[in-house]
C-alpha cells in the first residue's frame, strides 16, 4: 500500500493556512492507493457550534487546589554559611545555587564590576582553565552557572545525584579559588566594552538605560546599568576583580539551597566537606545605605532618543515602583495581571489583538529589596507610535477610573494562583523560588500564603492600589525610533514636557 498525505492549502474559513496561524483547524485529505483499486477517504471536520468554541470567550476555570510546597530543611556549616535542603525523590537530579547577597548593588563607584566578577568565576577555577572545566562538568552530566543581577552573586549546579560528590569538588573550586588570571580578565573585558558598543543599535537596550538613569537619579544604586560602562570597564583589572570577589564573596555571607534526591543531613555532609572550613580574610562587603530618592515626577515628562529608519518605536512608560513586602502586594500583583502581565491583559489585547500595533505589550512592578520601579512597554510599529500612546494611557487610567468586572477579577486571580504550582515542578525551580523568597528573608512557605491572599482580592482592592501605585498623569515617558517621522504626532499629543536625549549620552 502506498501512502500519500495531502495538505489542504487553505482552511474551511477561506484563509490561507500560513496567513490563519493556525486559528482554524481543518485536517489533512489523506488519500489511500492501492494495487488494482483506489479508495479515497476525506476525514471531515466535527461540527463546532458557537456555544462550544467562541475564541474571545475562555473557558470556564475551576476552583485551584490548595497550594502545599514541600518541606524545607534548615542548617548552617561552622564557618557561617547557611543551608536550606529540600528532598525531592521523583528523579535523581539534585540542583544547588550558592548565592551572596547585594549583587550589582555593591558596585558602588565601579559600575558592573558584580556582574564582571560573577562572570570570571567560571573562567578558571583551582587547577582548571575554562576549557577543562567545562569539559569535566559535561564529563559528569552537570551543568555549572554564574551570575549577578541587583540582589546576589550566585553559582548554580545541576548536576545528577550520581556525579555529586565530583560535581561538588568543582562548585566548590568555583566559589573558593578561582584563577581570575590577568590573560582572561582582558579578554573578557574587551568582550563586554564591544558589547557596550553593541548596546547603541539596540532599541530596546537604549529605552530600559534611558528610563533608569531618569528615574533613579545620580547616587541611587539603580542608576547605573549592572553591566557597567565603557569607562568602568575599561579600568577592570585581575587585581581589581579579585578586591572585588574578596569583599563579596565569603562564607558568612553566604546561602546555599540544595533540592533533589537526598535528605538534610547528607546535603549537610556533602557541602560541609567542601565549603566548611572556607575562611574569609578581610572586611566584608556591605551595601550603601541608599540615601538618593527615586524621581517622582510632578507631570508626565516625555524623552525621545532617535534612532533614524528605525522600522519600530519602543515606549518605556513608568515611575517608581512598590517593595516587595507591602501588604499590598497580592492586589497589585492580581491588578497588573489584568492589566499588562498575561496574554489576555487589556494592554496586550488592545494594542496586539484589537489595534494590531505590536507583537506584544506588557506591564511589571520590578521587586528588588531596594524598590524597582512600575513599567510599560511595547515596539509599536513606527507610523502608530501616537496611537500607542494614546492607547497605553488610556488602559492605565482605565483600570483606576472604573471597578473590574466579576468575571475579569476572577480570571486574573486564576491565572496568578494557576501559576504558583509551576514554580515548584522541577528541582531548578524549587531551588530558585528559594533563593528568590531568601532574597526578602521570606520562606517557601509564604508561596501557600499568598495564593490564599490572591484569592481574597475584590474588585474594590485593584481599583484602591490601581489609584494609590499607578500614576499616568506623574509618568516618565521614554519612546526610541526615528523622530523625523514621529516627533510632531507626539508633540500634538500634549502629553507633558519633551525632551530630546542623544544616544551617546545613554549607552556610554
């Protein structure tokens, strides 16, 4: 028998299957040959009446189940460091993430040097170059990372529970003795200044450095990039890197989250082994006190940064944000679901579904121990960049002139408690939601919390913090395209002062 499957080009709606995406669902025509015969067989589609499908109606959500996280061990090693261990037998997987506090935060006047650092950490290490490090890490089946954002330097394994005692030995040379050799730190340094350079035809890059040295001022940790600039960069050094990891990185100032296929007191044994006798010498790090306020504007303020023949325009809409440990935090976080933070938020569905303006738009509240700020954002296709505009202030005043309907709240709700269960899947995850809570000296157990507080939240509370943390009348506004062609239509908006910023001011 001989088999040949044809598609159909084009669907029962008459579109084109390409130009659908897929919204239509229309089967293939198989057709069947045989020796000395020819039967043919369309396999029709079942009839789907509006009362069962209609795209713009979701369907109907049950009740989420209680949320239960699973329980954390607590122990600390002779040297300070702390410990956390969850048991988690389901595959023979252990993930454990070594994380130091303050992260990009400490940079104080060298500007990246945290993220710098947390890079060189991996590029050799006790005996090893990077080459051969790797090399061993993919050897036992494990994969090692490094990083700073604003909170922490951290190092993260994974590793199979077979390979962890060797796994372990190579974390451990990692955190406690890396080479910082003077031939790899120039090279990675002339690799992030030409990044930096990169960084100048890269709109979106341009909006987020613009907005953030707007909103927090000179002096405010945020005010700088993480990455640092050209002339921080420049002067990075093995010497200075190695001042840098001798104040940040130190056992007492350490926390380590072990998850997967062991109990407490083996994963207790294991890192005692190879980090508890790590002492440190020298004084410690700390952060600065923050003593410069993040800007708050008196009326919306607009900047442009052009970029000629840009085919897009990226706007940046925000102000300062909210700390992570208001108790405010589950209606904001149910307010910006409906507004900007799921697929179906009114932001997205009005500028992407109704308007077709964007691939996609979204808001956030950036929680960091030293608040982050409310953002807006979306690429809009350059000749509606007004029309965007007009269309981002009206959701945000929008969601504080009148009361979410029933049915809306109860979808946000359901999206945001529907989500908690995926943080804690995989032995990644639950180590990451514990480093994460860990950040704001929160446990795991605060997951099961908030999922009840998110279920409590009414109608009157979105509108209560959408009036008191949402401020489009006091916003900063960033927009990056080609001002030749969208500047007059948004000066005619009248939204508030204009400003022009030039690139080399940005990215530096």
């Amino acid at each position: 028998m001989t088999r040949r499957i044809v598609p159909d080009s084009r669907n029962t709606c008459g579109t084109a299957r390409r130009a659908c995406a897929g919204r239509c669902a229309t089967p293939l025509v198989v057709t069947l040959t045989r020796l000395g015969a020819l039967a043919a067989v369309s396999l029709a589609p079942a009839t789907i009446t509006a009362q069962q499908f209609v795209r713009e109606r979701p369907p109907t959500l049950g009740a989420p189940a209680p949320l239960t996280v699973p329980a954390v061990r607590s122990a600390r090693l002779p040297n300070g460091m702390a410990l956390q261990v969850v048991a988690q037998r389901e595959l023979p997987l252990v993930q454990v993430i070594v994380s130091f506090p303050g992260g990009s935060r400490l940079d104080g006047a060298t500007p990246g040097i945290a993220a710098f650092t947390a890079n060189m950490l991996d590029e050799g290490a006790g005996t090893r170059d990077a080459a051969i490090l790797q090399a061993e890490l993919a050897y036992l089946g494990a994969s090692l990372q490094t990083g700073a954002d604003w909170d922490r330097l951290f190092v993260a394994l994974k590793v199979p529970v077979r390979s962890l005692g060797p796994a372990l030995d190579l974390l451990a040379d990692v955190v406690r003795r890396p080479t910082f050799s003077a031939a790899e730190v120039r090279r990675q340094r002339d690799l992030r200044l030409a990044n930096l350079l990169q960084l100048r035809d890269q709109p979106n890059a341009l909006a987020d450095l613009a907005f953030n040295a707007i909103v927090f001022p000179a002096g405010h940790p945020y005010h700088n990039s993480a990455g640092g600039d050209s002339a921080s960069v420049a002067a990075f050094d093995s010497s200075a890197v190695r001042a840098f990891y001798t104040r940040a990185v130190r056992p007492e100032r350490a926390s380590a989250v072990i998850v997967g296929d062991l109990d407490a007191s083996d994963a207790r044994a294991q890192l005692a082994r190879r980090l508890g006798e790590w002492a440190a010498t020298g004084t410690a790090a700390t952060a600065a006190p923050v003593t410069v306020a993040a800007r708050r504007e008196t009326s919306t303020r607009v900047y442009l940064v052009d970029k000629p023949n840009a085919a897009q325009s990226v706007i940046t809409i925000g102000w300062p944000g909210v700390d992570r440990l208001s108790p405010d935090y589950a209606p904001l976080m149910v307010m910006n679901t409906l507004l900007g933070a799921s697929f179906t938020s009114r932001l997205n569905m009005n500028l992407r579904e109704t308007h077709g303006y964007t691939y996609g738009a979204s808001s956030r509240f950036a929680f960091r121990p030293v608040p982050g700020p409310f953002v807006a954002s979306a690429a809009v296709r350059t000749n509606v960049t007004d029309s965007s505009l007009v269309e981002f202030f009206k959701e945000l005043r929008g969601v504080r002139d009148a009361t979410v309907p029933d049915d809306e709240l109860a979808r946000a709700k359901a999206y945001v408690e529907l989500g908690l269960p995926g943080s804690l899947e995989s032995t990644s995850q639950v180590a990451a939601s514990i480093a994460q809570l860990a950040t704001f000296s929160l446990p795991l157990g605060e997951l099961s919390a908030y999922a009840t507080r998110v279920r409590a939240v009414t109608a009157d509370d979105v509108q209560r913090v959408a009036r008191q943390y949402l401020t489009p009348d006091h916003a900063t506004v960033v927009v990056v395209g080609d001002l030749s062609k969208i500047r007059p239509a948004i000066e005619s908006l009248k939204l508030g002062e204009l400003r022009v910023l030039e690139v080399k001011d940005i990215a530096k």
